[in-house]
C-alpha cells in the first residue's frame, strides 16, 4: 500500500503592544513562501533562498489570498526579526520600535529582503486582522509562529 501525503503550513501572530498581548490571529502562507520552503528543503543553491528574516507592517484591508506577493499598505518594514527553530515549528519575533510603523495596523507580512513594493523580495506569510492602534511613541512586537504538519 502506498501512502501519499502533505506538508500543511499554519502560522499564527500574536501582537504584544508595549509588551501586552492585544490580539492573536491566523496566517496565510503564501504559494511563493510555500516555494520558498520546498527551496530551502531541496537546498537550492541557484539562486540560493534569503532568510526570511523582515517583517512589514501595513494598513490594507484586502483579504488575504495565497498569490499575495506584497502588503496592500505597506507603513513599515523592520529586519529586527530574529527566529528560533523547535520540533515542526518556526517562530519569528519582529520588533517594531517607536515610532515605526505608526497607524492604524491591519496586516502583516515577513520577507526574505529589505525591499518594498513588486521588488520586496518573497513574502513568506500575510495576514489580515482587527485594527492594532500604534502611536508614535509606542512599540510593536509581533511574535509569528510558522509550523510545518503533515496530513494525509
């Protein structure tokens, strides 16, 4: 008998507001972050895959959708983005210090570049969500979790 299965990619953020939590919500994992993974599996070396090791954050409203390769409203992008590996999980912690990314917050994104735009590099996950109120002087930390689960 042959089994056949998959990788399902989840994440989930959790948004910590002068270091209280103020909102946790899902993720999508995009099809070029989705590529990106099965790159870094294979160990492509040409061209060989970036760290995802940016996070953005925006104001765009448009739903999530798996072919998103951009934020709608790009407000911010930081690379104080660290990362720690655990068993089938990821988990990228961005900071956002004061007065970065100030608005009013409805998505998120991580990236393999500093570029913005159409030349921003890969966008590993989106997310869209409730408002996330930043003033100027407050700081964001974004703690995104990223596990890889087989189903069959």
């Amino acid at each position: 008998m042959k089994l056949e299965g998959r990788f399902l990619l989840s994440g989930e953020l959790s948004f910590f507001l002068n270091g209280r939590l103020v909102q946790r919500v899902p993720n999508l994992v995009t099809e070029s972050g989705a590529t990106w993974v099965a790159q870094r599996m294979g160990g492509s070396t040409s061209p060989a895959p970036n760290d995802m090791d940016h996070m953005a954050l925006g104001n765009g409203v448009t739903a999530a959708v798996s072919t998103d390769i951009e934020l709608v409203g790009e407000i911010g992008r930081t690379d104080n983005v660290t990362n720690q590996v655990a068993n089938s999980r990821v988990t990228y912690t961005g900071t956002f210090a004061a007065g970065v990314a100030t608005g009013a917050i409805t998505e998120a994104g991580i990236f393999d570049s500093p570029l913005v735009g159409n030349d921003g590099g890969i966008m590993l996950a989106r997310s869209v969500f409730p408002v996330v109120n930043k003033q100027i002087d407050d700081y964001l930390t974004v703690l995104w979790v990223i596990t890889v689960g087989a189903c069959i």
